[in-house]
C-alpha cells in the first residue's frame, strides 16, 4: 500500500514503517533524540495515571465533597484558556492585519489544537462518566447550565479549528481563513463561557460575579502571548524553519503584548485581592485572606505574584533584559505563574467551607492535596503536547508561506513517516 | 496488504465496539427516561405528585444528638459508610465565650456526640449557647443544582423533591460545588452505593421511594424525640404544616435565595 505525501511516493506498512522510523530517529540530533525520549517517559507516567482515573468511581484524586474540584479542573482551564489566548494573538495577524504577528499563525494554531486536545483530555479523566457527556450535550441540551454552553461552544471551537488546520496545511487558503475567523469568535466566546461557569455560583462568593468571565479572557491573552514568546525564543535559539528577520519582529511584538498582559494581570491580581478583603464578606474575604496569609500564601506570592508577575514584568520592560532571551524566559515564568494562578482560583472558590453556617471555627480552611494520579495526569498532558508539537515543528511547515504557498500538500501528516524536504518548502 | 488489512479491520473493531455500545445504552437510556418515573416501580403508579408537597420541619429543641437517623439513612439508602459522605448528618453548633460559632460533626454525629467539643481544648469559662443541628438536602424550591447540570441529569419533581437521575449522571461534581449546603456528594465505587451506579452525585431524597408509598422518611420514623418531622404541606393537619403554623420557623442560609423546603425551629440566636 502506498500514499502520496508532499509530491513524495511512500510506503505504508508494518515493515517500512519500522525502517522509516529507524531513519528519522538515526537523522535526529543526540539532544533532540533525548528531549524526546524524556517526554516519553512523562507521556507513560500520564498513561498510567490516566488508566487508574478511568473506572467510573475510583477515589483516585483527592477530592472531597467539600473541595469536589482539584487540580484537573485547574489544568483543564489552563490548558483551554491557553488555546483561546493562542487564537486571540494570532488573530492580530491574521485578522487585524497587523505586520508583526503575520508570522505567527501557524505555530499558534498547531499549539492551540494541541492544548484544546490535552484539556478535553483531562476533562475526560476527571469526569466520571465522559461518554455520557458527549451523548447528553446532544440528547439532553441544558441551556440554562452554563457548563452546557462551554462544553458545546468548545466543541465547536475545536471543529473550528481542525477546518483551519486542514485548510492552512491543504493550501486552501480560503477554508482556512474561513476556520480561522470563525475559530477566533469561539475563542473570545469560550474562555467566557468558561468564567461562567464559576461566575454563576451564588455560594462560591471567591467565583461568584461578572468578573470570571472578564478575568479569564484577559488572562487568556496572557497564556496565549506567553506561551507565543517561549515559542519564538526557542526558534530563535534553534535556528527552527522560518527563523528570520520577520520571526524575530514577531518575537519583539510578542514581547511587547506579553509585557502590556502582564502588567494587566498584576492590576486584575491587585485588585481581587483588595476587593476581596473589604467588607469580611463570608466566602470571599476568606479566599483572600487564604491567599494573602493563609494555606494558599506561599503558591500565590511566589509562584503566581513573584514568578508569574513580578519577574516576567521586569524582564519585560527593563530594555537592557528585553533581549530573545529575556522574552522567552518572561513567557516560560508567566506559564509557570498560570498553573499556580489556575490552581489557586479553584481552591480560593472551595477555601471556605459551603456545608455549614459562616462563622466557623472548627474547619477554617478546606484542605485538599492532589494525589499522584492528579499530578501525573496533568505532566502527562504537557509532556504530549510538548511531543506533538516538536514533531509538528520538525515535520510540518510552520512558517507562512510568504509569497505563494507550495502545492505539496502534508494535511495530518503528524505521524506520518515522510519529512517534507525544507528546501521545497517556502522559506524566506 | 491482507496483513494490514486485517490489522486496519482489527483496529477499527476494538475501536468501535465499545464506541457502538456506548452510544446505544446511551441512546437507549435517553429516549426510555421520563425523570418523573426515574425512582419510581410500577407498584407506584397510583401515586399522583402532583397532588403532594411534601415539606420537613427540623426541631432543634428536640434533638438530643444520638445519631439514630444518621445511621438509619446509610442503611435505608445503602449510603456510602464513610463518614464524609452522608445523605444526612448531625452537626453540634456552640456558642463559644468569644462570640464565635463551633460547629463539628464527629463520624457525622452518627455515634453521638462527646460532651466537650472534640475538636478543641477543653475550653476555660462558660459554655453559651448550643444545639444539635440535624441536616439534610434542603429540596430547595429554586435548586442552584437543578439549573447548572450539564446533562439535566438533576432535576425537581412536581411534589417538590430534587433527584437525581444517577444513569444519566456525568460525575462532574457541578452540582456539588454549587450546592450552598453541601448536601451532594460523589458515590465512591466498590462500597455501597444507593442504586449500585459509582462516579455519580447523591443526596438526600426525602426517602422518595418510601414517601410514595405512604411511609415516612427512614430518619423520621426512627427520630426517638421528633425532632424531624415530615409531612404534605397541601394537607392542613400534617405535623408539618402545624408546626409552621404554630412555630417560629426558619431556613437556613436564605440569603442566596435557594427557598429551602426544609425549615428550622430553635436555632442558636447567633444563626438567626
């Protein structure tokens, strides 16, 4: 049996299958070889956790009924809050005609695919009974749920986004910009909806208001130029295809959105932490008095404030430390202050107990600790979408095409064997 | 070629298998579902929810904190043993010297209550007041868990109970963070488990399946003191609507506007 792949006649079966594979690994260089081996064995570690988290009912997380949401909640919005915030940045390219972010286009869909695939992921493994989702969205619509309204509007947005895949790397232009406008509404629409699902909660008061929504899209721009900024510092440090004059304009407009995203974020963090503290309002001044001193103090001020913020902000707007470097550095520490920022918001809405009168001081604080399998879940996810996007980076053309787009045509050739040969692709 | 082929046709098999199975039971489950029947056999056909409201008075005064109830609903509804998850609990709510409330539930207060607090240091000074707080799901006539389900798995009966229908459940836990009384919880799996399903939310029915029948909820009928007290609010002279006549009663928590059917009488003043 053979396929044709980028003008290339290929061999498609077990034998040659092995030899193609033995040929890519033997052309890989020793670093990548073992970056690559390194993810694999994340990616196994996640399968196992993965495994022991699909029986419906097994206590294999460390939720309770009083703190029901745990780490997976808080990576699955990491990770799809990060693919709106991918969509929204590159859309200052694609749709807002802006210059400097022309380049980015295609890493940040393939990236965007990728995590929107990793947080469906995790979302599966932290339902009991995700089959049951997937029929009762269609059969048993809820509209009044808000969770209803993300889980279609997400699901749509990764339709939305496979038709711009197709379209970007089949060379149909206008399917792709076609997915991509589309694909850009869902991504404001989604992170949104996403905010209401925790905005409704009257009894979460730490949740509980307009300011979820609002908060998870602006901070969707921070993930999203975030994880931009360490892309394209990496292409840079590697020499990755399409690295050039217009990659590193990108790198500095990146730098430039990421510094503005910062400094947005510092003054949203600021100002939930005063706005909670007023008024001793039960419920809200709790989860920020539980941030600022209590349980969740040492993650909110080192690892979302300091490390996520502070740092980043000062790498950002310190000329002298605004070099590649410093960039990537800002968007790998914001990243790292997003995980403790989701995590954080999670456990501030279940900080203070629901299930008794306020006031009391037996139980101040909720206590949760998320268990092996949690944790290997979540590493897992990020060491699959590290993996598939370093092969799409070392198979795919994730360059714009400059001029005119070459005809060979690679659609969903992430595990195919073939490498499409660079010099026949358009590389400035 | 037939190598791969085979292997193609094995690999879509073991894909669509389970995929095909799924979708029918889900299907299946889906069409054949009328909520309203969900806990209900055919024995209980004569029974008319329309024609009921049934509504619970808790009488704080009465309760002497033995526990009997805590125990008779895990045996009733084959609840979970573990004491973190409960259908129904029993909490102690003292007033402590510095004005601030203690509320603990030691094993649910299914094994009664020790007579100092257990969970501080025996305290110096004078005790204010107290009261043994039994609680349950609230059958709230505006559930928050009701509106936000994902799947409509969660829903309100026309005689005024939430239930929930655990076949269609997702186990997102939406519904248990969203409750204002954490009544809900997840059924663990390899335990007892009320309708045998696992990975799905659970709470108090109100007994559903005795009140259809004319009997009293499992934790009314064994309360040696009556301090749960259950009945039909359409009927003037059940105990229920005697005691909201006669008696102060309140719900608790109505500032986040749930309208519970279950109300309290003798609370500590501080709660009111």
């Amino acid at each position: 049996m053979t396929i044709t792949l980028a003008g290339r006649t290929v061999q498609v079966g077990p034998r040659s299958a092995v030899r193609t594979l033995r040929g890519e690994v033997r052309a890989m260089s020793w670093s990548l070889r073992l970056w690559l081996l390194a993810l694999m064995g994340l990616m196994a570690v996640g399968a196992v956790g993965a495994l022991l988290a699909i029986p419906a009912g097994d206590e294999v997380f460390g939720t309770t009924p009083t703190v029901e949401w745990g780490l997976l909640i808080a990576a699955y919005v990491l990770f799809v809050v990060t693919t709106s915030g991918l969509c929204l940045v590159s859309s200052l390219g694609t749709v807002f005609g802006i210059e400097a972010f022309a380049p980015v286009a295609r890493r940040a869909v393939v990236m965007a695919a990728l995590c929107l695939m990793a947080g469906f992921g995790i979302i599966a493994l932290d339902l009991h009974w995700p089959l049951r989702l997937l029929f009762g969205v269609v059969l048993s619509p809820s509209p009044l749920s808000p969770m209803w309204w993300m889980g279609t509007v997400y699901g749509i947005y990764l339709v939305f986004l496979i038709i711009e895949l197709v379209g970007m790397f089949g060379g149909w232009h206008r399917i792709a910009r076609l997915g991509g406008s589309l694909a850009l509404v869902t991504a404001i629409v989604a992170p949104s909806t996403l905010g209401a699902v925790f905005g409704v909660l009257v009894v979460r008061p730490a949740w509980h208001g307009p300011f979820m929504p609002a908060y998870l899209l602006a901070t969707a721009v921070l993930s999203g130029a975030a994880m931009l900024a360490l892309l394209y510092a990496l292409v840079a440090r590697f020499s990755l295809r399409g690295h050039g004059p217009a990659s590193e304009r990108a790198l500095t407009a990146i730098g430039r959105l990421l510094a503005a995203a910062v400094g947005a974020g510092i003054f949203l963090t600021a100002w939930q932490m005063i706005v909670g503290l007023y008024g001793g309002e039960p419920g809200s001044s709790e989860a920020a008095q539980a941030q600022l001193t209590g349980p969740l103090a040492l993650q909110w001020w080192v690892v979302r404030v300091i490390i996520g913020l502070l740092i980043p902000f000062v790498l950002l707007v310190v000329p002298r430390l605004r070099t590649r470097a410093g960039i990537g550095i800002a968007g790998a520490l914001v990243l790292v202050g997003l995980v403790a920022d989701r995590s954080g918001f999670v456990m501030a809405g279940q900080i203070a107990p629901a299930t008794s009168a306020s006031g009391v001081v037996s139980d101040p604080w909720a206590v949760y600790t998320p268990s092996l399998v949690e944790v290997s879940i979540v590493v897992g996810a990020a060491a699959l979408v590290a993996f598939l996007y370093t092969l799409a980076e070392r198979y795919l053309d994730l360059t714009e095409p400059v001029a005119e787009h070459p005809a060979g045509s690679v659609a969903g050739s992430e595990v195919a064997p073939a490498r499409a040969p660079a010099d026949a692709r358009g590389v400035a | 070629m037939t190598a791969l082929s085979r292997r193609e046709l094995l690999a879509a098999g073991v894909l669509a298998v389970p995929c095909l199975a799924g979708a029918q039971t889900l299907i299946g489950r889906a069409l054949a579902s009328d909520p309203t029947k969900a806990a209900g056999t055919e024995a209980e056909t004569a029974y008319d929810p329309k024609a009921h409201e049934w509504g619970f008075v808790v009488d704080t005064r009465n309760c002497i904190g033995c526990g009997l109830c805590v125990e008779a609903c895990k045996d009733e509804n084959h609840v979970p043993r573990d004491p973190e998850l409960n259908r129904t609990w029993v909490e102690r709510h003292t007033q402590l010297p510095d004005g601030t409330l203690l509320v603990e539930a030691p094993e649910a207060g299914g094994a009664g209550f020790p007579v100092d607090p257990v969970t501080l240091a025996p305290m110096a000074g004078p005790k204010g007041d107290s009261a043994f707080v039994p609680r349950l799901c609230m059958q709230c006539d505006n559930p928050p868990c009701v509106s936000i389900c994902p799947v409509s798995a969660t829903y309100k009966t026309p005689d005024g109970v939430v239930l929930v229908d655990q076949e269609r459940c997702i186990g997102c836990g939406y519904c248990v963070v969203s409750c204002p009384y954490g009544a809900r919880y997840i059924v663990p799996s390899g335990g007892d488990s009320p309708t045998g399903n696992a990975g799905v939310a659970d709470k108090c029915t109100f007994c559903y399946h005795r009140i259809t029948k004319g009997a009293q909820p499992a934790c009314v009928q064994v309360c040696p003191t009556r301090a749960r007290n259950f009945g039909d609010m359409n009927d003037p002279l059940s105990p229920v609507s005697i005691l909201i006549r006669d008696e102060q009663t309140v719900t608790l928590r109505p500032e986040v506007g749930t309208k519970p059917r279950v109300r309290y009488i003798g609370l500590p003043s501080q709660e009111l």
